[in-house]
C-alpha cells in the first residue's frame, strides 16, 4: 500500500464483501476502513490503561489525509496524557485550530472566513468552552446579528467550525444542528413612522430592566443593536455628555464618539449600576436574548388598541433614526457620522475622533426633542 494521499485514498477499491482496513505509514493506530458499499472511514487504534480502544473520527473524503492524520495525533495525545476522556476546549481554540490546519491550507479565501469568525463568533464565544455551548445560544447569537446576509454566513461558520470539532472528539454533538438558514431577505427599507415611535418608546417601559432603557437608548443613538448591548459604564461620560467606542468594539473598527442627548442622560441617569455593562441581567455580562424580548415588546403593542403597526425588526429603529434625522433637516454626511458607516477615502476612514461632533450633538438633540414632543407629559 503506498503513503496515504487523498488521490491515492480516493482511488482504493471497496472489498466484494464485508470491509476492509489500510494502515497509516506515518500515524501510528490511523487506519482507513473501506466498505463494500464504497464507504470510507478513518478510525485510530491504541490501547487505554490495557484496553484496545476504537475512535472513529470522520469519513474522507470530508475529512481528507492531513486532517486525519491530525485528528489521530490530538486523540492518540488526550488518550496518553487522560485516557478516553476529553480535554475541555475553549471555543477560541476551536477557531484558532480550524483557522491553522483547515482553512489556511484549504481555502483561498481563508482570510474572509476568519474575519468572519473575528466579528460574529469571537466576540460572544472565544472563551466559553466547547461543552457549555447550547443550541439556544447559537440562536441567540444569528438573532443578534444585524443584516440580510450576515446572519446566515455567521450560522454556517458555526456550522463548519462544531462539525470540525466533531471529527476531533471535542463535543459529542453540535448545537447548530437543527437550527435553520435565516431567511434571505430582499434589502429592506422599513422605517418607523413617528407615531409608531413614539409607541414602541412608550411600550418599551412595560419590559422593564434591562430591555426598557435598551430599546430606548436604540431609538436615541441610532447605533448597532450589538454596540448597545454592550455599552459599558466607563465608555461613558454623563458631564461631557458622551459614549465613546474604541475601534475593537465597532464593526466599522473605528473609534466612534456618540453624543448623548438631554433624553439619553435622563435614561442612562434612571438606569442602575449592576455591573460594568449598562444592560445586563447577570450583573457580568451584557443582555442578550433580543428575539425573547422584542415578542414581548410585540405583544404589548398588540394591546394597545391603538392599531396594528406593520411588522419590524429592531434594527429598523437605526434605519428609523437614519430616516428621521434626514426629514429634520441633518445632512446624509452628518447622518453618516452619526451611524458610523463606512467612509471613502483615506481621510475619511482616519477622521479624527471628534470631527463633525457639533453637528452630531445638534442632529440628536434635535431627535430627541422630536420624541419628546409628543411623549406624555408627566
């Protein structure tokens, strides 16, 4: 039998009956069982504490020569060091790991996959370990996620990424099995008519702590629905009237000041110190489950009996906000600033930290006393 490649894999025979094993000439116990059927199999042979042990670790050819051979080297190493156990691994090592021996040597376009998992998946997971990963956390992160096609390219990198730890024995079974593609939308332009506003921002208080002053400050910043997840305590600046991002915790990967308006004080004033995230639950991490929430926020609206509002999402609100502060008179240059979207050129993409803040501070000033126009006066 010559040294194993993925040509010369691809082009063994099955047996007539039964199966048949080839043996690795570079990894000790790596083995290639071949069915009648055609059907081939990586397994690793050794012996644990006097037992023989047999660990099935994929099938080629989605998992081809090298990456078998990697796979039976980590085992045959956990098998030596711990038995048949397995070492807890941290989600950043599942990346780190695939990145390294999967995407560099496979993929041309590796680059983008691991941006990717840079902006999406790391942010929430890169230290969880693997084993404490549930399906409903999966979901929670694409719900989380703003965009058409961001969500579903995030759920199929967290697919590819647990089907790999598969194959390395690291989790028993994937928590992205089951959960669907989400949807492709054409571009969407739903925006907020100010009634409808004013009754998302009015309803927003019956959800209380910590998803009332979250939806709130959504409506009065016009940023990301992740950005505002997690704002924390010593990003802001209540006596300068300020929420300053550092370039790490924006997708534009820019620093971005955000000017706080009269309203976004007094909310942030009302607001309790739990932790060092503004909205948290747990007093440690920052607040999650939006689809939980924004069906809650749905349903009160629902009882108003003021008139049905036609379906939304939470990231129509920055669309709404983008919207209104053009009707009002804020130029799309301003507006763009204020979204921190990206800008051309090599000047625009290094502008300074406090450029354009007068006019972002007069254009969300001015958003607030819209809103506050026509909120019930107490």
């Amino acid at each position: 039998m010559p040294r194993f490649t993925d040509q010369s894999v691809r082009s063994i025979k099955p047996p007539i009956t039964g199966q048949a094993e080839h043996a690795d000439d570079l990894v000790q116990g790596l083995r290639l069982r071949v069915g009648a059927g055609g059907r081939k199999a990586w397994i690793v042979r050794t012996r644990v504490a006097g037992k023989p042990t047999n660990k099935k670790l994929g099938t080629f050819p989605v998992l081809g020569v090298a990456e078998a051979r990697t796979a039976a080297r980590t085992f045959l190493a956990m098998a030596a060091q711990q038995g048949p156990g397995r070492a807890n691994h941290s989600f950043g090592e599942l990346a780190k790991h695939w990145i390294d021996h999967v995407a560099r040597v496979k993929n041309k376009s590796w680059r983008n996959q691991e941006r990717r998992i840079e902006i999406y998946l790391l942010p929430v997971w890169k230290d969880r370990e693997l084993s404490s990963i549930r399906r409903s956390d999966v979901r929670d992160l694409v719900d989380g996620i703003e965009g058409e096609v961001a969500p579903g390219r995030a759920l199929a990198m967290a697919k590819t990424l647990f089907r790999y730890a598969l194959t390395r024995d690291w989790i028993d079974a994937s928590p992205a099995d089951g959960i669907p593609a989400p949807r492709a939308d054409t571009p969407r332009d739903r925006f907020l008519r100010m009634d409808e506003v004013h009754r998302v921002y009015i309803a927003a208080d019956l959800l209380g702590y910590p998803f009332a002053g979250f939806i709130k400050m959504l409506l009065l910043t016009g940023q990301r629905r992740t950005e505002v997840a997690a704002m924390r305590w010593d990003q802001i600046d209540l006596d300068t009237s300020s929420w300053i991002l550092s370039r790490e915790e924006t997708k534009s990967a820019r620093q971005h000041l955000v000017p706080l308006s009269q309203l976004a004080r007094e909310v942030l004033r009302a607001t309790p110190r739990l932790g060092p995230y503004v909205w948290t639950s747990d007093g440690q991490t920052h607040v999650k489950g939006f689809s939980k929430a924004k069906a809650a926020l749905d349903r009160f609206l629902a009882s108003e009996n003021a008139g049905d509002i036609k379906p939304w999402r939470l990231h129509d609100l920055r669309r709404s906000v983008a919207t209104h502060l053009v009707r009002l008179g804020t130029s799309e240059v301003v507006v763009g600033r204020i979204l921190n979207h990206a800008a051309r050129g090599v000047t625009a993409r290094t502008y300074a930290l406090h450029s354009y803040e007068p006019e972002k501070r007069k254009a969300l000033e001015q958003w607030s006393a819209e809103i506050l126009r026509l909120l019930p006066q107490s």
